[in-house]
C-alpha cells in the first residue's frame, strides 16, 4: 500500500470551475512532486517541490497552480481547465530530490474536464 | 535531456515463463533505473531499481541487469503468474543540471500472463 495519499480519488470539473487536488505524505520525505499521466503513457513530470521550494516546473500553463503548504501536503490548483487536460495526476515523493532517491507515486486523481 | 527507449510494447506469455523487458538510455551521465509496475486504475509501484556501480541485481523472481558501456538495463521475471500482468516502466534519473534527480520513462510494456 502507496504511503502517499491522494484526495479526491476522481473529480469531474467544468472548464470555468477552480478546484484542487490535494496529496499528502507521512514518510518525513522532503521532496514532493506532481505528475500527468495520459492513457497508455508513462507518467509526464509537472513539478518538483524541494523542502517546500518549487525547484522544477516543467513548463507547465498557468491554470495548473502548485502549492506545498508544508513538508508533508502538495496541492495542485485547478483553474479554466480545458477537456485535453483530462488524465490522471500523480503526486510522489522522495526521501530528498536527486538521483538514487525512490520515488514513492500515489494512487492518483482521476480528472475529468467537461 | 535524457531519452529512454522501452521494449517491447507488448509482452503476452503463459504462466510460469520468463519475460524480459529492455530499456535503452541516451544520456551516460544517468545512475539510477528505477522499475515501476502500474496495475489498471493504480499508480506506478515501484518493484526493482539499480544504480550504476551494480551490474545486477535480484530481488525474488524479479532481476535487474545494466550495461553501462551500452547503456542499457533489462527487467527479467521469472515463473510468472496472472497477477504480474501490469504495465511496467523503466526509467533513468537524470543525474545533474536544472532536471536533477528528474526520472524519464519509457513508453512502457503491457505484460499479460495467460494462465
């Protein structure tokens, strides 16, 4: 069982609504991040948080606004979505951020934009 | 940036064969090569990794091997049963710049074990 928790486990949203996706992690890990993953594609990186700092955005737009309230939450705020933004977000975390270090995944949200 | 290549897409045995999964990576400077299993509706779990001072490494009916020279790592699963059909991903970390510690996947494989 995935230690990284992540609410609400499916969200369905129109393009004009602002919701957030929230995850949270009790492993003392200092680096958490946010991941897409579209049907039958490996996991596509979004952001990486590094004791609570954004240290990676991977040119991700606007409507997608990340938030580390503290060392163990990640949330993702969700604005104007547009329906292409559908797929399943991953939150993860690692003991620190760098090579070696295992990333543990969630079990996702399930989004869909109509 | 890095650059991963997964192999094959598909992966059908039957149960109690072996599977072999093999991943190709660009950027030599890479050292950790993690592998996750993704069952349907589920995030990725991580089942095996290796880092690049280790040329293998077992864990069960699971193995892991790297090429460094070739740049290259294989998954091997031995006397499979139904439920490790799954998608599997390799990956590689990169190891410095502003992606540091940022994993690239492969495509992914679509194992299915026939009873």
């Amino acid at each position: 069982d995935t230690e990284v928790t992540q609410t609400p486990k499916h969200l369905v949203m129109g393009m004009t609504n602002k919701k957030s996706l929230k995850c949270e992690q009790h492993m003392g890990h200092r680096a958490m991040y946010w991941y897409k993953q579209k049907a039958k594609k490996p996991p596509e990186l979004m952001f990486v948080y590094s004791y609570e700092k954004l240290s990676i955005n991977e040119s991700v737009p606007s409507r997608f606004s990340p938030e580390c309230p503290n060392s163990s939450l990640l949330n993702l705020h969700l604005h104007a979505l547009q329906p292409e933004d559908s797929a399943l977000y991953l939150c993860a975390s690692s003991h620190n951020r760098g090579p070696g270090n295992t990333i543990y995944f969630g079990e996702g949200s399930w989004l869909t934009v109509v | 940036g890095e650059n991963v290549e997964q192999h094959p897409s598909t992966l059908s045995v039957q149960e109690g064969d072996s599977a072999v999964i093999k991943c190709t990576y660009s950027d030599s400077a890479s050292n950790y090569f993690p592998w996750y299993k993704q069952e349907l509706g589920k995030g990725p779990q991580l089942i095996i990794d290796i880092r690049s001072n280790v040329g293998e490494k077992k864990d069960q009916r699971i193995a892991v091997t790297l090429n460094k020279t070739a740049k290259h790592f294989s998954l091997h699963i031995t006397e499979t049963q139904p439920e490790d059909s799954a998608v599997y991903f390799c990956a590689a970390s990169d190891a410095g710049g502003t992606s540091y510690g940022k994993l690239t996947f492969g495509q992914g494989t679509i194992l299915t074990v026939h009873p």
